[in-house]
C-alpha cells in the first residue's frame, strides 16, 4: 500500500482544491453519514486531519483486508459509476 500517495492525492486534489462547501459522499463511512463537505473532511475527519507520517502510520496499523468489491468498485467510478456490461 501507498500510504503516502493516498495522503497526497487526497490533499492535492481534495481537500486544498475543491471549494469548501463541495459536498463529497465519502464511501467508508460507518457513522451512517452520507455526505459531507470538503470543510468537514479538512476539519474533522480523524485520519485527514494528521500529518502524512501520522496518517501513513495509522492507515499501516489498521491491517484492512482488500476490499471485496474493489475490482468492480474502481473501475465503475472511473467510468462515473457505470459498471461495465457485459454483452
């Protein structure tokens, strides 16, 4: 895992680029929120709100397991959440 480009790519293009009130629907959130804003994210969020040796250093300890719908979930956002279709 890159922790460090996760970090960078969250910050470069997220949180320092979007307008504040941009609403943002975070998908792993179990707190039942089904959107926020980048100003929330910047200002509350538990992991965003660290340095990046601090976030690299959390996300590392978490020991998540890859996630099960991944293949399918990453691509269908880079299409805008079409999933492919099969013919």
């Amino acid at each position: 895992h890159d922790y460090k480009a996760l970090y960078d790519s969250v910050h470069t293009q997220l949180l320092n680029a979007l307008p504040l009130q941009t609403l943002v629907y975070p998908a792993h959130d179990y707190k039942a929120r089904t959107s926020s804003t980048i100003e929330a994210e910047r200002t509350t969020n538990p992991r965003l709100t660290k340095t990046k040796d601090e976030f690299v250093e959390i996300m590392a300890n978490l020991k998540l397991s890859y996630p099960k719908k991944i293949d399918v979930a990453v691509p269908a956002n880079m299409r805008c959440g079409v999933p492919d279709v099969e013919e």
